[in-house]
C-alpha cells in the first residue's frame, strides 16, 4: 500500500500542545531538568515586568549547545540519546511545550565552545507560527544575541532560556504598580516552593553530581526535605524494594519510608513549621516518586488509600529509573505518575506496617517519644508472601494500629472503644 504524508498543521497543533497541563513552577522546572542534565551547577531565573515588554529568563552554565544541537533541541520531537538511568529527559518536548504553555515566544540562545564565544541562537514565535502555519523558527540574528539579556554567554559555556509575551503568565496587562508587584511576588513565592522541593536532592548535593545552586532574582533558593532527616524524632523505617520487569530487563521500584515526629516532637517551632510542607500536613503524607533524582509527585496515596490526619506522619519516598517510566505511567509534563493496580496490592501490607506506625505516634499525642518507635524500632519489613501480616511478632500496640488502619471508618469508633478497654486492662 502507498504510505501518504499527512503532515499535522502547525498552526492547530501548536496550539493545541500549549495545553498539556503545566503551571507556571511546573514549566520551569521542565527547563530546570535540562540545565541539570546539561550540568549546569548555577542556573538563574530573572524576571522583568516591563508591561506588553516583560520577560522571565532561565540561564544556567552548562555544557550549552552547538548551533546544529540547539537547531535539533528546538525540534518537537529532539532526536535525542537518553540515559535509561539518569536522564532527566524523556520525549524531547519539554522545552517547547512547557515554555510554550506560559509564554508566545521562546527563543534560546546557546554557547558550546568553552574558548570561543561563539553564541547561536533560535526562536518559536507563536504569532508567526499562525501567520505562515509552517514549522519555522527564526534565527537570532548575531547583533540581537549581544542583547544584555544574554550577555552571560559571553563569558562562558551555558544556554539562555528566555520567555517573551507572557500572555498566561501576566493575565492583567495593565496593572497598578500595587498590584503588579502582589503579582510578582505570588510568583516568586510559587516558583520558590515548588524548585526547592522538587529539586531538594541536588540542592542538598544528596546525587552523585556536583551540589546545585538555583537563584530566583538574585536570591537562592533552599532545599526543602519532605522526611525532616535531620529532625532527632524522625524515623527511618526498613527501606524495601519492588521488583519490575519492563521490557525483558529487570528493575526495581525503591520506597523508603519515613515517620515524622509529631508536632511537639520537633527540634524547633521553626523545623515544625517547615517540615508541614508547601501543603500542610495532611496534603502531603504518601508517597514522594523520584525519578533519576528529581521528584514527580509529592503526597498521596496512589489509590491505596485515602489521606486521613491519623496517617499524616507517613511519607514515603519512591525511586525509580527512567528505564521504569512505562511501568509508572510518567505523563508529558513530569508531573505524574501511577503505581500499577499489581504492585499496590503487593506493597499494601509493608505500607500498612509504616501507617500503623505513623498512627501509634500520632495517638501518643502529648506524651513523650515512645521508646519502642525509635530508629530502628518498626519491625523489619515481612516479606511480600501472602500471609506476611501473621509471620511477624507484633506488640499490642503495632496491633492496636494494624486494626485502626484496617478497620472501614464507621468501624474504628467501635475499634478504637475496645482498645481502650484493652490497654487500660493490660495497664491494671
Ligand atoms: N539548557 C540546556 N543545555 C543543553 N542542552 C539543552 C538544554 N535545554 C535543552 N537541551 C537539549 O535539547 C533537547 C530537547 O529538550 P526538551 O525539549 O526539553 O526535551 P527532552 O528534555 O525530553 O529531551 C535536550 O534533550 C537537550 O539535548
Ligand atoms: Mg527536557
């Protein structure tokens, strides 16, 4: 049969791309992924309210991109080689897709060559995408690549990311200066909050790579760390590993969890107020996927249950590899993933084990640290066979929160009624 071209029309479906879901922090984080994979150890985010004129501006100082490099990056689709256990990349959109979504100009500007400043430079610019319905960049002409807003790569190797026409971002073209500036700094806040924790590992230097350092306007930004590691009470439970076989090849799904100490139980007012996360506690108890390092989701349960204030102690951290992305179902955005229905099922009773144990500490409420909780008290994970939850010993009180987590919520009033009764009996 004859094969016929049926080219997609440039002008639909660019617009169209420019509604896969991304917010403005989840865009930049899509442009943050690629400095890092480029080894950036600085990357710089500025933005300017200059009205109709304003700009944001992601640079970092990475390996940059030669001019037939940064041709092929500016391509839907970027033909790229990616390291099935580190990279960061996944379908050679995201720097189009992401920017796109906030912005009707993107142009990027690059520099390979440590020793010569040789500067290319290229732009998608949705007005003339609607007017020639073709898939055109332009090229930056070299006296506009000598525009300040580039002038970093006069000095050394790094590409420049710059956003122009912020139509999604800046929706009131004509602010007062009042409320421009509440504009700006709801933005900052935002995008602070959402790079410190999803970047947290490497700006900790937690990765085998080179510490990184992300300033917005001039200010860096600090990691936020979802297990409060450094918090005396935290508990480090048993990490397991769930194997996965994606493609004939072997992998493995990584949790850790985590107990953290309950409210009074903090090192310092200030270490409790952080550690509730960008969304309180309740919001953030679950499960925390990292891919290659960088976190995708933060919070929830993945279906395996519903949030509820008894379990808001429990995070759990869950790493895998790219080479996993099939099994976890990652979504274009890098904002999503999906533990399968199969392996929810085998994991439920190793996670209920951490629930139970979140639950004990967060009905101790008021009295001091129980000394059985402490690291590295929760009970070695049971084996994922079938009957796991019978084959450990378990105190009364693992009981005791085994049964409040099993129990449906109409049942645990009258559950928690006969523990009571029990304890004040084994008290007596
Ligand atoms: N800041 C950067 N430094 C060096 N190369 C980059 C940078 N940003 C993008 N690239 C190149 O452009 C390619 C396409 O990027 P992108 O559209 O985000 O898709 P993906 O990251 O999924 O490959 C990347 O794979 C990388 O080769
Ligand atoms: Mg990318």
């Amino acid at each position: 049969m004859r094969g016929i071209e049926v080219v997609p029309s440039a002008k639909r479906l660019i617009t169209s791309l420019r509604a896969l879901g991304y917010d403005l922090p989840q865009a930049v984080a899509d442009i943050v992924d690629n400095s890092i994979e480029a080894g950036a150890t600085v990357i710089k985010i500025d933005l300017e309210y200059l009205g109709d004129e304003s700009w944001l501006r992601i640079s970092d100082n990475g390996r940059g991109m030669s001019k037939a490099k940064l041709l092929e990056a500016m391509r839907y689709g970027s033909d790229v080689e990616y390291d099935s256990e580190t990279s960061l990349g996944k379908f050679g959109l995201g720097m189009k897709t992401a920017s796109l979504s906030q912005c009707q100009r993107l142009t990027v500007a690059s520099r390979s060559s440590p020793t010569r400043a040789s500067i290319s430079g290229y732009s998608w610019d949705l007005k003339h995408i609607q007017r020639t319905n073709r898939w055109e960049v332009l090229e930056i002409p070299p006296d506009l690549l000598s525009h300040p807003l580039f002038q970093q790569l006069r000095d050394s190797t790094g590409t420049v990311v710059v956003w122009t026409c912020l139509d999604r971002i800046l929706d009131n073209k004509y602010p007062s200066e009042d409320t421009q500036q509440k504009q700006f700094m709801a933005i900052f806040r935002e995008l602070e909050v959402h790079l410190s924790m999803v970047f947290h590992k490497f700006l900790s230097g937690q990765l085998a790579r080179k510490k990184l350092k992300i300033y917005i306007c001039g200010n860096p930004i600090e990691a936020w760390d979802p297990f409060c590691t450094t918090q005396s009470e935290t508990i480090r439970c048993d990490p397991f590993a769930h194997p996965v076989v994606e493609d004939g090849k072997a992998g493995a799904i990584h949790f850790e969890p985590f107990i953290l100490p309950r409210e009074d139980q903090f090192d310092s007012p200030e270490a409790r107020k952080l550690g509730a996360g960008p969304k309180k506690w309740n919001y953030q108890q679950g499960f925390y996927f990292y891919r290659a390092g960088r976190m995708i989701q933060s919070g929830g349960w993945s279906g395996l249950r519903t949030r509820d204030e008894h379990s808001k102690l429990a995070r759990i951290a869950v790493r895998f590899s790219p080479s996993l992305d099939d099994t976890l179902k990652i979504n274009v955005a890098k904002m999503r993933v999906q533990l399968p229905p199969a392996i929810i099922r085998e994991i439920k009773d190793q996670i209920q084990v951490v629930i139970g144990e979140a639950n004990t500490r967060y009905r101790k409420s008021g009295q001091s640290a129980v000394p059985n909780l402490r690291r590295p008290a929760v009970p070695p994970s049971p084996q994922p066979t079938k009957n796991s939850i019978f084959v450990t010993m378990l105190t009364q009180e693992q009981w005791a929160s085994r049964l409040l987590v099993a129990a449906t919520n109409q049942e645990r009033p009258f559950v928690q009624k006969a523990i009571n009764r029990l304890e004040s009996q084994t008290r007596k």
